[in-house]
C-alpha cells in the first residue's frame, strides 16, 4: 500500500505544511471506532495527536473552531474524467481536482480514455508534471490497457508502471476480446499494478441508450439490458480466478451484476468493486423526463437493481463508492436524450446527496457510507485515510446541519452536466486536508462566517 | 393545451375536445369552400428531420385550411445539412415569431426539448420511436366515426372494444400512441408480434396486453397491423419476411367479417396485409388519411385558437366559420 501523498499534487510543492488545530469537532472513523468530540492535531502532515476537546494546542498553529460540526476520514475517488489531454474545454487537471477538493476527496485516480488516450510512458510522465503544479487534491492517473483503447494489443505496461500510473484501465470501453484480457491479467503479474473494468458486452448493448425495461418500452429507447453488464463480469472473474490475478470492476449498475461478485468474493476470488452516487440515489424512472443529464453509461436501472446496489454497499459487497465524474459540454447535452452524450459530473454533490438521500432517511448508517466513500483507496493499492495518531492527515470536515442547493453558487468543475443540479442537500464540505495540507476552504466558512443557516 | 408532445401526457377531456372540434371541421370540408379564416396571418412551421408522406402534407393542408401560412423545412438542403444544432436551427426559426412548430424528428424527446426553446406552440410529429401523438388522434377519430353510438349520433369513447396492434411494436411510434390513446378511451389493447420486436415490460408501461401469435386473434374487434421495416430483418430480429408474412400477416383467412383493420401506411402489400384485406369492405386505411387532416386541422385550433373555456368554466368555443360565410 502507498500513502496518499504519493501520488502528485500542488501541495508538495514549497514551504512544509503549517500545523493545524481542529478544535471540537465530532470526529468519526468508523474503522478506529471512534465517534467523540474531539480536537485533531496535525503536525508535519501527519495527525499528531486527537486529545479531548479543547485541550489541543500547538505553537503557531492555525486554529479551526469546529464546534457543531463533524471530522471524517476524507475521501477518495478512484473513478474520475479530467479529460486531460485533448479535452480541457471540458474539465482540466485543476478544476477537477478542485471539485475533487470541494467534494471532500483527499486522492482521486483519473482514467485515461482522454484523446488521445493515455497509453505511453511519456503521456504519464507529462500528466504527473501537470498534476504536480495543478492538481488542488493528490491524483493518480491510470493508463490503458490496450494501446490507444483499440482492444488488440496491450499497452508497455511494465513501462507504463514504471513512469508512475497508478494502474491500467479502458474505462469507457470493455475489453471486447477475452484473449486480450487474459494476456493482460496474466501481464499483471508483472506489474503488480490493478486493473479496472468497464463491463459491458457491446453486442449486448449495441444502441442502448437507457436501461432495457418498462421505461425504456415506453420511451421507445433502445435499451442496454442488464445482462449486458453482468455477462461480461462472469467472464472476467472465470478469467481472474483463472490467472489468479487480480480486478476492479468498475460502476456496478445491476442486480445481477452484484449477485455474480458476491458469489466471486465468497469463493475467494481477487475481486473488488464500486458503486456510482447516481446509481444508488437515482433509477430509470428519472429517465421518463428525457432530461439529457440523465444519461449515463453505464444506465440508471430499475428500482430492484437500486436496492440491491444498497445493499451490497451495506454489507461491503461493494467496496466503496466512486463518482465516475465525466464532464461534458454543454452543447453535448442539449440535444434529444438518444444523441446526448454519457456521463454526469459527481465529485462535488457525493457526500451531501448519499447523506441526504441515504443517510437521513436510515438507508445506511453513516458509519458505512464514511467507509465506503474511501474503500476505493485500499483496493487501488493506496492506504485508506485515518484518523489515528501517526496516520497521515487526509480528513473533510462537514456541516451536516448545512442545506444547499446543488449548483445554485456554481461549480469548480468547468462542466455543469450534474444530474444533482438544483437539489436541495444536507451536508456540506467546508474543509479538506489532504496529506496534512489544507486542499479546500468553502467560502463562506473561510471568510469565518458561520455556515449553517448562512448556506 | 400548450404543446402536443405525446399521448401520455393528454388528459381524456383534451382528446374528446380534438375529437369534437374534428368533427365540426369534417362538416365544413363536406362544404363547397373548405377554407376558414382562423389562423389568418399566423405563422405554422413544419420542420420534418426524417422522410414524411403523409404526416407532412396532412399538417401543411390543414394548417392551409385555417388559413395560416406555413414555411415547411426539410432536413436536407437545409441548414441541418451543414451541422446546425437543434438549438440553433430553432432559434432561428423562432425569429419568424412561428405561432407553432409541427417537428419530426429522429430520436426521443425531441419536440419535447424545442418546446423549452421556443414560444411557439409545439406539436410532436414523430420523435424517434417514442410516439406520434397527431397519428393516435386520427385513428381514435376514425374508429370513433366508423364504429359510431347508434341512431347516427357519433361515439365518444371505445369502451368494451378489444384493439390488437400487431407487428414491430419495438421499433413503432404509433403502436406506443396509438395504445396509449385506445387505453385512454377505454379500449382493452392487445401487442402482438414476434417476441423479438415486443419490447420487454411493455404489458407495465404501455398497459397493455401482449401475445405471441395470432391464434387469439378472432376476440379482437379492431386489427391495427403496423408496417414492417424490411431492413429489421439484416438486424436478425425475424429470420426472414417470409416467415414473418406466414406468422404475422392479416389476411382475409385471419380476418373475420366483423373485425375492422386499420394501419397508419405505408402499406408493405403481401408482408403485413394480403392485397384482398387492403382494399376489403372492413379496411379503415382510406378513412384513416382522411381523418388525417380534420384531426390535425382541430390540433391546430386547439393550440392557436384557444381550445380550453377561458374565464367561466362551461363557456362555448366559437364553431368555425367558413370563409365566405357571414361570420
């Protein structure tokens, strides 16, 4: 396991991290057990010292007065668009990563089906010398597994490794041809690096553009139906057992999908996986306005496949929750539903819509969604943040009496396509500290006026 | 009634409005001058992004017929050709100040979205294979005239009538319209069609009931065979048009003498229908182009010329006055 602030970030960057008191805030890690009110002492990028409230004090450090608000392990996506290179009309490294930092992420991994994609050492090297004088949070960025996303041949990817991506992945696109995902889990025996996965069986999908169901007949929309997904999860996980190798699928969206997996773990094959906020909060239902922000690939399903999602969220089925924030443009959503393009930006609502959605109404206790929403780290290969003595300091400090309304002061992102968007929402980020630095202030709280109720 | 979008989103009483306001205009088209002066000076648009026969030129004369003018735009050699977006072919059309756009277009949701781009009223002519609300209208109003309520006086709803849509119920706007509009005047509708071209959960959202075959055929009082794509058949959804036709095809054999067929053209002759049922006694298919354009005609009134009673709840809508007749 490698430290968060492995990974790339403005932050490394000139003078050492200030010290830093936050003072009386509840602070909960549901991994440590711990759930007090407590102060939190971070000292050279490091947690120091977590004594009772009050009682934290250190010579020149910056003292934040959290009383009334909540301290939590910060975040972690391992399923982010920057759309860099090729695409900075609609996101670049220092506005995602800043939606990252306002989101409450210490760490995000970017994918790499940019354009072109990201298939050379020298295109990792270039994207870590971005990230380095850009990125606002600590970003990996993953390269793919097939030169140019092509299906055909494998990338170098022990060259790849060793230039610094953080794994391999054609996210957006399956593997199509199951000889060329067999080489590549045999090669990651080599690497040792992970390796994520979109799953779908295109022949399945072919001119989906929705879930393939009631909604979709009375839309008269072609659908992608659920199998389409979890057809080609079967085979990868026969592949992974096979080659005792190693895979992350990506974005579950299915029933079927989540009972394949739970079979695969039980069997003890090396599989982990994630879940989309949409995907848990939103269903095919939203879809029958033909509102465009609604399209997403893989698609909002049923309400069966909604809880099943739930559930193995619950029971660690799945191992955390990733964004998949993919920004678009706007012109590229303002055209009928079929023509629109997929995805949906993420990283800024996540906390505040699962918290609002499933926390409040006792969905999910808020001691899950704080370990889901970080379980992506361990299974990419990065320590899950922490808050113990001696841990590295990556912790997002929350309002949860805070109401918003999603977009309504704009974005960090350069893209506007959230399905969230004018959502009133409980919950707010106003800090998050990423490998012992401050990475984001919300404004209002910056500006020391008190947030809730200002919100 | 602001736009025309779909059937799902009509109310009953905004159908039985176009069904009475149909009728008075088929009273004034049996008249020697057919034009009334409704919509005089107002403009119609009619923006067609896909091949139309039918749907185009029924809208264009009905439009015509109230008196509007009409500017039609085809997708090719227009700007769309060139790569305009939606949006902005919209926006441009919308500088003429159109008093409605009638727009078909390829994919779902269409006429939908320019509704939120325009001031114009908009009528959905086809959006991708969603629905094709103005065709639904028309064969309600063509059953609802043939079938009729006794004594000469005309039928309003289609209680107790059993309508089989068969054939590409996946891939037809009209079967999605036209049960969604048969449910909504009472009838019980049955899908049938091969399992490939029956979208799944369509019983749940269409309301509807679905078969495989034709055995079952003979309960049905009404037959609406929807036109099969020949190019469906490279996409492997039937193995060939020849057993389709032996499957799927009314013909008189299938086709009782009480039994009314319907089907929104054009007419594969010898796939969907033998020849001898297209032209039978029980074949609605002339009287369904027909209803085309007094349907449409009352769409249109129902849009630009008011439609809902305004002020107090029972006021009386104007009848329409022919042109030349002391108004």
């Amino acid at each position: 396991m490698r430290a968060i602030s492995a990974l790339d970030w403005r932050g490394t960057d000139g003078a050492p991290a200030g010290a830093l008191v936050i003072r009386g805030a509840r602070v909960v890690d549901p991994r440590e057990g711990l759930d007090e009110v407590r102060d939190v002492v971070v000292r050279e990028g490091e947690i120091a010292a977590i004594p009772s409230a009050g009682s934290g004090e250190v010579d020149g450090a910056e003292v934040i007065d959290a009383e009334g608000m909540a301290l939590f392990p910060a975040f972690f996506d391992p399923h982010v668009h920057l759309r860099t290179p090729g695409r900075e009309d609609k996101e670049d490294v220092e506005t995602g990563s800043r939606a990252a930092a306002a989101g409450g992420y210490c760490g995000i991994l970017a994918m790499a089906n940019t354009d072109p994609p990201v298939d050379t050492a020298a295109d990792v090297s270039a994207l870590r010398e971005q990230a380095r004088e850009q990125a606002a949070v600590p970003t990996g960025f993953m390269a793919t597994v097939t030169k140019g996303m092509g299906g055909a041949e494998l990338t170098e990817m022990s060259d790849l490794a060793e230039a610094g991506a953080v794994g391999f992945s054609d996210d957006g696109l399956p593997i199509r041809s199951a000889r060329v995902m067999r080489r590549a889990l045999q090669y990651q025996q080599l690497v040792r690096l992970p390796i994520a996965l979109h799953e779908e069986d295109p022949e399945l999908s072919a001119g989906g553009s929705m879930h393939e169901g009631e909604v979709s007949a009375a839309l008269g929309i072609a659908g992608a139906p659920s199998v389409s997904e979890s057809v080609m999860i079967s085979r990868d996980i026969a592949l992974a057992m096979f080659e005792e190798a190693s895979i992350h699928v990506q974005h579950l969206s299915a029933f079927e999908s989540v009972s394949t997996i739970e079979h695969a773990k039980a069997y003890g094959i090396r599989v982990s996986c994630e879940a989309t906020p949409h995907h848990l909060v939103l269903t095919d239902e939203s879809v029958r306005s033909l509102d465009s922000r609604f399209k997403m690939n893989p698609p909002l399903r049923a309400e069966a496949d909604r809880q099943a999602l739930i559930d193995a969220v619950r029971s660690g089925t799945i191992d955390c929750i990733a964004t998949d924030h993919a920004p678009h443009t706007s012109n590229e959503k303002e055209v009928p539903f079929e023509q629109a393009a997929m995805g949906v930006t993420g990283l800024e609502t996540a906390f505040s819509v699962l918290y609002t959605e499933l926390v409040l109404p006792g969905v999910l206790g808020l001691d899950v969604l704080l370990e889901r929403l970080n379980g992506g780290a361990e299974p990419l290969g990065f320590t899950a943040p922490r808050i113990a003595r001696g841990a590295e300091a990556n912790l997002t400090l929350c309002d949860l009496d805070a109401e918003w309304e999603a977009g309504a002061n704009g974005w960090e992102s350069r893209s506007e396509n959230s399905c969230f968007a004018g959502r009133r929402l409980r919950g707010q980020v106003l800090m998050t500290v990423a490998a012992g630095r401050v990475a984001y202030r919300q404004r209002s709280f910056a500006m020391g006026v008190a947030p809730s109720g200002a919100a | 009634m602001r736009h025309l979008l779909s059937i799902e989103d009509l109310e009953r009483a905004d159908i039985d409005r176009i069904m009475e306001r149909a009728a008075s205009f088929a009273e004034v088209g049996r008249r020697d001058i057919k034009k009334v002066p409704t919509l005089r000076g107002r403009t119609v648009v009619s923006l067609f992004y896909e091949s139309s026969t039918r749907t185009s030129s029924s809208f264009e004369l009905a439009a015509k017929r109230l008196s509007a003018d009409v500017v039609s735009v085809k997708s090719s050699g227009s700007s769309v050709d060139k790569g305009e977006s939606l949006k902005d072919t919209i926006a441009t059309l919308s500088a003429y100040a159109p008093e409605a756009i009638i727009i078909r277009h390829p994919h779902a949701g269409a006429a939908k979205l320019v509704s939120g781009w325009t001031d114009a009223a908009v009528i959905n002519a086809g959006d991708g294979k969603h629905e094709h609300p103005s065709q639904a209208l028309l064969d309600t109003y063509t059953l609802l005239d043939r079938l009729g309520a006794g004594e000469g006086k005309p039928r309003t709803d289609l209680e107790g009538k059993r309508i089989w849509i068969v054939g590409d119920v996946l891939h037809s706007r009209v079967a999605r319209s036209c049960a969604l509009c048969f449910r909504k005047m009472g009838a019980e509708v049955t899908v049938c069609g091969p399992p490939t071209l029956i979208p799944r959960g369509v019983a749940d959202a269409l309301d509807v009931q679905v078969s495989y075959s034709l055995d079952d055929l003979a309960e049905a009082d009404v037959v609406y065979a929807l036109r099969m794509q020949r190019e469906r058949m490279t996409d492997t959804f039937v193995p060939s048009i020849r057993e389709y036709a032996v499957n799927y095809q009314i013909n008189s054999r299938r086709l009782g003498p009480r039994q009314l067929l319907m089907h929104p053209g054009p007419v594969n002759r010898g796939i969907e229908l033998s020849p001898e049922v297209i032209d039978g006694p029980a074949s609605l298919i002339t009287a369904q182009v027909e209803s085309g354009l007094v349907v449409r005609m009352a769409i249109l009134y129902e849009l630009l010329a008011g439609g809902e009673p305004r002020g107090s709840a029972d006021a009386e809508l104007p009848a329409p006055t022919p042109i030349g007749e002391p108004a």
